[in-house]
C-alpha cells in the first residue's frame, strides 16, 4: 500500500465534477478520483474543521465507530473495477481488525475527521497514479489556497446543479 495525502479538492471544468487528487507520500504521483458534489463538501468541512449544529453523516459514523469502541486504522482505495473506485475501512475493536467497504469519497471524508491514513493499492497506484506538476499547473495547492474560496467555489458548484445534470 502507498500513503497518500489529499492534495487538493477541484472541480472539472469540463465535467463540472468534483475531484479529488491524492498525492501519494514522498513520491510524485497523484491518484485523480472523481467524486460527487455532497461528498466534496463534507470533505471541504472536514479542511476547514468547521463545526456544523449537527453531525453531518461522515461525523456520525466517526462517533459511531468511536462509541462501539472502535478505531479506523486506515482507509483503503483499492481498485478500479467498470470506471468505479473502490475502498474499505480498516477498523480495529478489542484487537479484532474488520474491513469495511466504502466508497472512497466516504473514506476520505472520514479519514480527515479521525486523523486516519489515506492507503492506495500498489497496483492501482501504478495503474492509475499520474505524475502532475501541481505547482506549475491551474491547479492550486490546498494549503496555499484559502479555506473559505474553497467552499465558496464548491457552494456555488451546488447551486448551479441541476437534478438532471446526474443523468449524463
């Protein structure tokens, strides 16, 4: 397994998607994934540690594995199967390991709330991975970019949806 970090949050201009880009760890690879658009949000949340009135899903599946007395050890994408990514929770309770699947959205958005490591499979990674030159590209790094234009530009992404746009 690779370690990867979550380097930024976009979205497509030529899809109107939201993306993810995990780089992995000491290396120069970055695995693009596409995501929806509820799931970009909750992890711009998880960024920015913004307190939400209620827990929104991904908060309350960490208080729910918490209060079982379980851990997320790790998130793990692990394949690529039909244009689909797939991953799993790794959840440790009393010692006993349980893997649990989820979409890699979903990892990660819970992955940023518990401090839990982001793993890719070697293969995928080889597969899939791609070398970017983020720092030369339109893209902009999530640290140097401000929190709020973050959320700013996925709000307006919501607002400008449409029910049918998720039929293409």
């Amino acid at each position: 397994m690779v370690e990867v970090i979550l380097r930024a949050v976009r979205v497509d201009v030529g899809t109107s998607t939201p993306l993810l880009l995990l780089e992995e760890v000491g290396g120069e690879r970055v695995l693009p994934i596409f995501i929806g658009a509820p799931e970009a949000t909750s992890i711009a949340y998880a960024l920015q540690k913004l307190e939400t009135p209620r827990p929104m899903s991904h908060d309350l599946l960490g208080h729910v594995i918490s209060a079982l007395g379980a851990k997320v050890f790790s998130v793990e994408i692990t394949e690529l199967r039909d244009n689909t990514f797939y991953a799993n929770l790794r959840l440790v309770r009393e010692g006993t390991e349980v893997e649990v699947s989820a979409r890699p959205s979903d990892a990660v958005a819970l992955a940023l709330r518990v401090g839990a490591p982001i793993l890719v499979n070697d293969d995928l990674m080889a597969a899939e991975g791609r070398v970017i030159d983020l720092e030369d590209s339109e893209e902009t790094d999530v640290d140097e970019r401000s929190e709020s234009d973050l959320v700013a530009e996925l709000r307006e992404f919501l607002d400008k949806i449409r029910p049918e746009d998720f039929n293409r």
